[in-house]
C-alpha cells in the first residue's frame, strides 16, 4: 500500500531528511541511473508538508555537500511550491545562502491559488541570483486546448521560464484535464488517445528541443502570440491563434 512521507517530514531533522534522500540517490545509482536534478520537497508550505523556507537551505546546504563528497552530479530544484507568492519568498532564503545557492539549479513554482501573474516574483528572484526559473505543476480544466497553450506561452514569453511541467500527463481515462487518455476495459489496457491539450503541449514539447535558446519575437496582431527559438543554427516558431477566425500571418526573420 502507498506510503505518505508528508506527516514524517514536517517532524524530522534536516539531518534525518538527509539521509533519507541520500539513500534514494544512492539506491537510483545502484540500478544505473544518476539523477540530474532533485526537488527538496514538493509544496513545502502545505501544513501536511510543513517545510520552512529555512529548513530547505539548511538542507541543501548539508544536502549539496554529500553529494558532492560522493560524486554525484546531481543539482537540487527549490522550493517547489504551491504558488508563485510563497515559492518566491522561500527560495529568496535559500538563495541569499552564497552556500547553498552553489546547488541550486533551478527556483520552481507551481501555479495554484493565485493568479498566474505573480509568477513574476519568482522571475524576479531568479534573475537577482542568475538562476534558471520552472514552473513545475499546473494543469488546465478549461476544454479548449488553446486554455493551456497560452498558459505555457505565458511563462515562456512573459515569464522567462526554461521549463514547463504538466501535472496529468496520462491518469486513466477518467480526466479531461490530461495529455493522454489511458483507456482500459476490465483492468487491461486497450489503448490511448492524445488529448487535444496533449497536442497543444506537442507543439512546444516536439519541436523546442532542450538546449534552444529562446529569441526576441514581436506580433502585429494581438490574437497571434508567437515564440521563437534557436538551437544548431535552426529556428522553430510557435505560433498560437487564440481567436475563432482563421489567421494569415507572415514571419520576418532577422
């Protein structure tokens, strides 16, 4: 039966949640795979979590230097979590730490409770400290797939995020919210279906490749919102037409 970690972690010591998630570090390389990155803990601020701001730079700190002394080269994604207003506040504590800022390799906000805007203050502070921003757990409700593709243009393009993470890639079949239907009769798996929104996220997901540099874009029409990137010397344009009519569009490239 599953196990809740959450009630364990907002009693524990930071030295005790050090040697639990080094045990997970070690046990991944054991089977031949080496983490790149690992979230400290996810929506730290809930009261079931209970994480304190504190308590993360205190173990990324301790966190950082083990698995620096074991050779991992592992880096650590803070805080992740449950809005952009409380991931900003927190990860400003930990990356004000010179000491635990040199393991840090993202500040990650998911995108509940409060408008998508405030995802500004963790831009801010990810810019303050020169650290990549992620949003890393949202998922739209809203039917139309182009609800959520201009979510994921809005923190790329306004947001400066480097990465973007949805919540129900594939959960059964039960939800309209996910990427990809997992369909199943009697408990056997019978087939899946893509989603419209898991199109959607295709067209960012397919084509802007890890390592693409995103490059200044500018629209004439505001029902067009583009983005631009760049990697070995090709460019990929992401075109997003929010209104219901067809659109004749022409790209200028510099």
């Amino acid at each position: 039966s599953p196990v809740n970690l959450e009630p364990w972690m907002s009693k524990t010591s930071v030295s005790e949640y050090v040697d639990w998630a080094m045990a997970i570090m070690r046990y991944w390389r054991s089977q031949g795979v080496e983490l790149t990155w690992y979230s400290v803990a996810n929506e730290p601020s809930l009261v079931q979590v209970g994480l304190s701001g504190e308590f993360i730079r205190d173990a990324v700190k301790m966190l950082g230097a083990r698995l620096k002394a074991e050779g991992f080269s592992t880096r650590l994604v803070i805080p992740d979590d449950v809005s952009p207003s409380s991931a900003a506040a927190d990860a400003r504590i930990i990356l004000s730490d010179p000491e635990a800022r040199q393991y840090v390799a993202a500040v990650a906000s998911h995108l509940y409770r409060e408008p998508r805007s405030l995802m500004s203050n963790v831009t801010s502070v990810g810019a303050e400290f020169g650290v990549p921003v992620w949003m890393t757990e949202f998922y739209s409700t809203d039917p139309s797939p182009i609800a959520w593709a201009d979510i994921v243009h809005d923190m790329i393009a306004n947001y400066n995020v480097s990465a973007v993470d949805y919540l129900w890639g594939f959960f059964g079949d039960w939800d309209p919210a996910q990427l990809i239907s997992v369909h199943q009769a009697s408990g056997r798996f019978t087939g899946a279906t893509i989603t419209p929104a898991g199109y959607a996220m295709a067209q960012y997901a397919r084509f802007v490749l890890p390592g693409a540099k995103r490059v200044e874009t500018s629209s004439q029409n505001s029902d067009v919102e583009v983005t631009a990137f760049v990697r070995d010397g090709k460019i990929v344009i992401v075109a997003l037409n929010k209104s219901q009519a067809a659109q004749s569009v022409k790209f200028a490239v510099q």
